[in-house]
C-alpha cells in the first residue's frame, strides 16, 4: 500500500469567504455596523481586499472574534494588506483565545509551519485539538496526522484512526485515505481489509489518487474484496488521468508500473 497522505501545511484559500459569511450572519438592518458589515460582504465579493480590511479592523479592535480571524486572514495571505505573518498569528490568537474554531486552526497551522511564530508542533496540536473538539474537519483530519507521526503527541495510532473517523465521516478526503491505511495496516483498529477497501472507495471516487491507487491494488490482489483485475486497471488508470503535478508524480509511477502487471 502506498503510504498515508502528506499534512496539510497551507491555509485554505477558502477562509476568507467563510470568515466572511460568519461575520455577516448576525447583521441587523438598521445599524451602523451592520452596514459596514455589508459594505464587508461587497468588498470581499468584488475582491476589494483594502476596503475589506479597513472595515474589519475597527470590529476586530472592538474584539470581534470573528473579524479578528478574517484580519489574521488577510494578513496571512497578503490580501488588502502587505503579508504579515507575526500580525497573522496575533489575530489569530486574540479570536482563538475567545473559542473561534477557524482561528484555533489557522493559529495551529501557523505553528505547524512556523509561519510567524517559533515552529512548535505541540502548539499546533494543541490548537488543533480545540477546533477538532468543536467539529472542525481539517482539524480533526491534521490532529489524526500528528498522532500518526507523533509530532508534537504521543504516537498513537488508536488516537490517529478515532481523529480520521470523525473527519472522514464528515467527508474529508484524505481522511478517508488515511482511515483505510490504518484498517489495511491494523494500526489502531483491527486489521480488516475489507473496511480498508471501503473507505479507500470512497476517498477514490471523490478524485483522490492515492485511495484510487490503493483500490486498484487491492483489487489486483483481491484483498478485502472480489479479485477483478478489470477493475484494478480501471483504477490505476484513473490515478494515471490525474494532473501532472510534482504531489502526483510518485503516485503515478506506482500506478504505471501496477497497470503494467494485471
């Protein structure tokens, strides 16, 4: 089997938006704030990233949580703002510190990448942990990373496989992936191939080349499910569609060499 998934160690270029959406959810018509808070809303959508910072940082000094996280945000990725990754992780902290999920996990990244803090893997799990407690997936997903490799933890592959399973229940990918690793390997679970085979299908048909490499081997080996070396072929060729990219280059030679084989 082909080893589990790198960490994730970017920010998502999704969080401004959903930073976003939450600061505006609690508008109330009439208010001052509340139509600087749609005047937010339009500067994000017409990607006017000064005046969305102009207008956040005066919430975020009035201690919004919220508008702390979405200026962390813009100064983490340079937006509106010249990037700066030490104003990053102070307004990540001031939300994280008030219990916002999306700035307990940026601030862990931050750490997991030494992205304006000292790199500290025992700061980024204990983050992690905080936003995974309250659900938050790619947390949940990284925390199950860290007990895997036993960074800033205790290696601990029954802590690693229950953090994958809240994730990949909620649908995240590479959870999903990893999750099927430890069945096949019988780390933290019971080895049980054909759970392997299933939570590698369902990361496959979300487009992940690793699960769809590992489906097809585990049906050319007719492990945890039916032999069908027709199938397995289809799998290794879907891996082979994929993009060419400097993540996928590995992935695709293992599956060049496998079609080659059934």
């Amino acid at each position: 089997m082909f080893p589990p998934r790198i960490f994730h160690k970017l920010l998502p270029n999704s969080a401004a938006l959903v930073l976003l959406l939450a600061f505006a959810a609690p508008v109330q018509a009439a208010s001052a704030d509340s139509r600087a808070a749609r005047q937010a809303v339009e500067a994000y959508k017409s990607g006017n990233y000064g005046q969305l910072f102009r207008l956040l940082r005066p919430f975020a000094e009035q201690g919004d949580a919220t508008a702390q996280t979405g200026l962390g945000a813009l100064y983490a990725e340079g937006r509106g703002v010249a990037r700066n990754d030490k104003q990053a992780a102070a307004w990540f902290r001031k939300a994280a510190e008030q219990g916002n999920a999306d700035a307990q996990y940026n601030l862990g990244v931050l750490y997991y990448g030494g992205r304006g803090v000292a790199r500290d893997d025992k700061q980024a799990a204990e983050w992690f942990r905080k936003a995974a407690e309250q659900g938050y997936t790619d947390a949940q997903y990284n925390l199950g990373v860290l007990y895997a490799e036993g960074r800033g933890v205790r290696q601990d592959y029954k802590q690693a496989a229950a953090w994958y399973r809240k994730a990949a229940e909620q649908g995240h990918i590479d959870a999903q992936s990893n999750l099927g690793v430890l069945y096949d390997n019988g780390q933290g679970v019971a080895r049980d191939y054909t759970q392997a085979a299933a939570w590698f299908r369902k990361a496959a048909e979300q487009g992940d080349a690793v699960a769809q490499y590992n489906l097809g081997a585990m049906y050319a080996e007719g492990r945890g499910i039916r032999q069908d070396l027709t199938q397995a072929a289809a799998w290794f060729r879907k891996v082979l569609a994929q993009p060419d990219t400097a993540d996928n280059a590995a992935i695709k030679a293992k599956a060049r060499a496998a079609l080659k084989a059934v």
